[in-house]
C-alpha cells in the first residue's frame, strides 16, 4: 500500500509539472504589457515600416536599444523590458512583427 500511495504522488507531481509547462510554452512573442510599463519605450511603433520587409534591411540598421530577433520556433523568455525591441520573423525571413518587450 505504501508503493501505491508514494507512485501516486509522483505521478501526481509529474502532471503537474506538465500542466505548468504547458503554460508557459507559449509561441513566439512577448507577453502582455505589465501595466504601468511605457507603451512604445522601445520606439517600435516608429519601426512599423519594417513590417513586410525581408531581415537583410536589419543589417543596414542601427539600434540604440536592445534587439532580439525572433525566428520562427525560437524560444525566447516571457520577461518584459520596456527598452527592448523585438522584431518577429517568419520562415521566409520577412518581419512579420515589431513590438516593444
């Protein structure tokens, strides 16, 4: 009886750690604006022009800011930085999306 009741509880904690899992793996993006955060901080809405370009327009540019790429099926972390811009591609390698986080 004990056995049952210790593999119970980890398979009980294994599921949980799923259900968890499953929360956090989002796509690709930033999460939702934390409020109080500066919308626009990162000057994306003056970047939107980009959007429908191919990536090689990135080389000729300069960022006074943080700048992550985002690939199709990359990962990237849920935290928000108000500074940094994201700029979303797809698997053609045209900017789909440009967003502060």
């Amino acid at each position: 009886m004990k056995r049952l009741v210790l593999l119970g509880g980890l398979l009980g904690g294994l599921a949980g750690s799923l259900a968890l899992a499953a929360c956090v793996a989002e796509g690709p993006g930033p999460g939702p604006v934390p409020p109080g955060a500066p919308e626009g901080a990162c000057g994306a809405p003056g970047l939107q022009g980009l959007v429908g370009q191919n990536r090689k327009v990135l080389n000729t540019m300069k960022f006074g800011q943080p700048v992550r790429i985002i690939e199709p099926d990359t990962a990237v972390t849920m935290d928000y930085i108000a500074e940094r811009l994201n700029i979303e591609l797809d698997e053609a390698g045209t900017i789909t999306r440009v967003s502060c986080g």
